[in-house]
C-alpha cells in the first residue's frame, strides 16, 4: 500500500469517526456539550473494558485455568464498580463508616 493511500485510509477513517461522534456528542446546545462528550467517552471505555475483559477470559479459558478465570472475574467486577460508579461506592463507604464509627 502506498503512502498516499494509507494517509487518504487514515483520513476517510477520522471523518467517518468524526461525522459518527460529533451528533450525538453535540445533541444538546449550551453547557450539556461536556456531560454528554462525557457520557459519550464513558460509554466507549466500558466498552473497551468488558472487550479487553472478554479477550483475557478467553485466554484463560483455552489454557483451562479455571480458578484464575473466577479470581479474575471478581477482580474485574470491583474494578468496574469502583471506576464506573464512584457515587455507589461513596454511598457504600459512608454507610460502612457510619456502622463502624458511631
């Protein structure tokens, strides 16, 4: 492949993403463009995350290492939780410390 075709791919691919993201990173006017290009990004992450998570599972699954694939599972669930939902694990703590501590 030549160096101008790669370069027209590489282009045709941004504005194909470009033309993909901006309307629904953008649907609202005013302020709500950064909380929804927020939701937006958080959405794409925890789909890389549960993909990245499907590839090393497999891993696992095809070297029959069983205990290491449900050790990695929980692992990944409270990682997800804990980055995902930080208002849920706020919530949690506090009701934590709040039975701990009187």
């Amino acid at each position: 492949m030549s160096r101008r075709a790669l370069v027209f791919v590489v282009f045709a691919a941004v504005v194909v993403v470009g033309l993909v993201v901006a309307p629904e990173a953008l649907a609202q006017a005013g302020n709500d463009v950064g909380e929804n290009l927020g939701g937006l990004l958080r959405r794409y992450a925890g789909q890389i995350y549960g993909g990245v998570i499907a590839i090393v599972a497999l891993i696992f699954l095809i070297n029959r290492r069983y205990t290491e694939l449900g050790v990695f599972f929980l692992a990944a669930v409270v990682v997800a939780w804990l980055v995902f939902s930080p208002d849920q694990v706020a919530d949690t703590a506090r009701g934590i410390g709040n039975e701990i501590l009187p």
